[in-house]
C-alpha cells in the first residue's frame, strides 16, 4: 500500500464519519481562528499607528537649539549655547545634501487670541512660521484654501493658514474663512487655507489651534523677540533616519564652527520616540495574543487525540484484517497520521480565513487601517496546522501498528 493509497484511504474513512470530521476540524478551526485573527487585528492596528504617526511628522528629525539640562553636572554649570540663528539654518538647508526635505520653521508666541467682526477666540492658539514645505514637511492636511506662494514667503506677506479650532472658534460650520481678514498680535492676516482636524496624542490638539503664517511675516510681527528657529527634516523611509541624521549632524557643526572634540552646540532630535513606543506595546500584545492562541490550539489537539485514539478503537477489526492482509506497522501509522493532517488541514483552511476576517474586522473597528492578509501567520498558521495533525495523530497511530492481528480480528 503506497502513500497514494493511504491517503484514499485515509479520505475514504474521513467521508464515512463526516459528522464526527467536521466537528474535529472546528475544533482545529477554532484554535488556528484565535491565533491567527487575534495576530491579524495586532498587526491591522499597528499599520494603523504607523500610518498615523507618518502623517504627524513621526518619520522626522528636528535640528534645534540645544537647551542646558536644569541643575549642574559634578558642580559645573552646563554650558549655554548660542541660539541657532535664521541665517545658519537657510545656509544648513541650502547645502543639506541628505535623503528627505528640509524646512524652516519657528514659533512666534503660544497664546495669541483671533479676532473676526466681533468673534473672539480663547487666548491658547498658537502661531507659527513656516516656509513653503512646512505643510508637507510637518504632515498637515489642508481643508481648503492653499499654501503660501513663493512671492508671499519671500515678501513676508499677511497671509495665514488657520487650524480647525480656530475656524471653528471665529467662522463656525457654515462660513467660508477663505479670503476673510483677522486680526491678532496686532495686525490682519488674510485667511488663505484652512487645516484639516489634526487631532493629537493625549488630548493635545496644538495643531488645531494654530495660526500658520509665512516665517519672513514671522520674523517681522516678532519685533526684538528672539525666536527660535528650527530646522524639520521629513525622511520618507525610515530606514535612512540615522544616515540623515548623521549628515545633518556633521554639516550643523560646520555652520555652527564647532571645533572637533567639543559637544554639539545644537542638538539633532528624532521624532520617533512615540511611535516606537507604541511599536513595544502592540509587540506586547502579540505576545500575548500568540499566548492565547497557542494555549486554544493545545486544547484543540487534545480533542483531536482523543478522537484518533476513539477512531482506532472503533476500527480494531479493519486495522487485523489489514494486517492479516500484509500492511506493515509502518503504513498502519501513514494511515492513521494522513487522517489526522487531512482533518486538520481542513479546520486549519477555515480557521485562516476566519481569522483573517475577524481580525480585519476588530482592527477596523478599534482603527482605520487597511484590509491586512498577514502572510506571515497565513504560512505560521498552515505550518501550526500540520505540526498539531502530526502530534495528536501520531499517539493513535502508533498503537494502531502496535496491535496484534489475532486480537484486533477477534476484537468486537
């Protein structure tokens, strides 16, 4: 009897108990639904995150100023550098020859306060200088309206891009900003864009409250204030982050003049750490996610074993006149390990698909990521499949060759 043969066999016993085949193979089904749904939803919503935080600058590195720690190190006060001027971050973004896009950036105030005809809006928005990339640069999504020109950058025009509190806060939901005139720090801006909801982490919704405006038109409302200018450096692949930083590192010190063995006058920050963060966490949970589902899958193949072994008892008399009939113990144990794989191939197939749905359909709910298919678990589930069809099967089959033929054909 060659392989061939067996698993005919083996099909042709699974067709002749097929109530019995089907409620194995839920149980297999089950398990492999669990581990794999669970994985699929984890790795939906860490899509989600990644996406997320790659629209709110996560794959972004900051060159700014490098602020002392409070306090003093060994009795000796830290060294106060500088401010970065305006003038070494256009020379830094004009020679910056490194993967990503450079803009220029700054914040003129924290708590300005809107004004519209006799609107007023809380004093807590934020204004902001930017230049033509910092949009894209910064992942903001424009609502309506459009971005500074190149002629309003370079002329320090009054024009602004408002956040979506602001708008709410002065236009409500059923004008139009767009080419209205407001007012604050003591001037009036013309209404050119409108950002998107931004949202943010922890209730932080700075983004929304933010008025954008050209960073020439920046430097001239600030009068004598001294700001603080930055440089955002967007990386599309984040792979290329410390390559990029490490250019940006190296052509800053040359700006700043800082001599070899010194620290950094400046100070290059990654904004990943969020992200990353979040990355440890839902590592966390397919952790324990594959805990469960490893723990289902165990109880899964000991219903499994317990069947075989009920199966082999049932079939004693078949399993004497097959040996009477010259079948070796080795093809005894082909027999009976070709039904097990085959039951749990078949619950294996269903539960994949299942937990491929059900996990999309938890990460839909709990996110909006896109519709995953993890090949990854697909081929983990499928390999788990036939690992478990292999040590529930091979306990029943092994006493299956072990039995005597005068006894199993006596057997009743």
């Amino acid at each position: 009897m060659d392989i061939g043969e067996n698993i005919r066999e083996g099909i042709k016993s699974i067709n002749a108990n097929k109530l019995r085949t089907i409620l194995t193979a839920s149980i297999i089904a089950i398990g492999i639904t669990s581990l794999v749904g669970i994985l699929t939803a984890i790795e939906g919503i860490q899509d989600s995150i990644n996406s997320s935080f790659s629209n709110l600058g996560a794959n972004t590195f900051d060159v700014e100023r490098k602020r002392p720690n409070r306090g003093s190190r060994g009795g000796k006060s830290e060294k106060v550098h500088p401010r970065i001027k305006y003038a070494e971050l256009v020379m830094f973004e004009d020679k910056y020859e490194g993967p990503g896009t450079v803009s220029i950036n700054t914040v003129v105030t924290w708590t300005a306060e809107a004004k519209y005809g006799s609107k007023i809006s809380n004093p807590n928005l934020r204004v902001r200088g930017g230049d033509q990339d910092f949009l894209a640069v910064d992942g903001y999504d424009l609502n309506s309206g459009r971005n500074f020109s190149a002629a309003e950058e370079r002329n320090g025009a009054f024009v602004v891009i408002i956040g979506d509190n602001v708008k709410e806060s002065l236009f409500g939901d059923n004008e139009d900003p767009i080419n209205k005139k407001i007012s604050f720090r003591g001037a009036k801006f013309r209404v050119i864009g409108w950002l998107s909801e931004q949202g943010g982490v922890g209730g932080n919704s700075g983004a929304d409250r933010t008025l954008m405006i050209p960073i020439e038109t920046a430097r001239r409302i600030a009068g004598n204030k001294n700001l603080n200018f930055e440089a955002t450096v967007s990386i599309s692949d984040p792979t290329q982050m410390d390559y990029a930083t490490g250019i940006a590192t190296g052509l800053m010190r040359s700006i700043r003049q800082d001599r070899p063995g010194e620290e950094d006058s400046f100070q290059v920050r990654v904004s990943r750490s969020l992200a990353e963060r979040l990355g440890e966490i839902t590592g966390y949970l397919q952790i324990g996610g594959f805990t469960i589902g490893f723990i289902t899958l165990l109880g899964a193949s000991i219903g499994l074993m317990n069947i075989m072994l009920v199966s082999v008892t049932e079939r004693t008399r078949e399993i004497g006149v097959r040996k009477a009939l010259g079948a070796t113990p080795k093809k005894i144990r082909q027999q009976f390990l070709i039904e097990a794989l085959v039951i749990c191939q078949m619950g294996g197939a269903g539960g994949i698909v299942l937990g491929i749905l059900i996990g999309n359909l938890v990460s839909g709910f709990i996110s909006s990521g896109s519709f995953i298919i993890p090949w990854v678990w697909i081929l983990f589930g499928v390999a788990v499949g036939m690992a478990v069809g292999l040590i529930s099967g091979y306990l029943p089959a092994f006493k299956a060759s072990r039995l005597d033929p005068i006894d199993s054909l006596r057997f009743e």
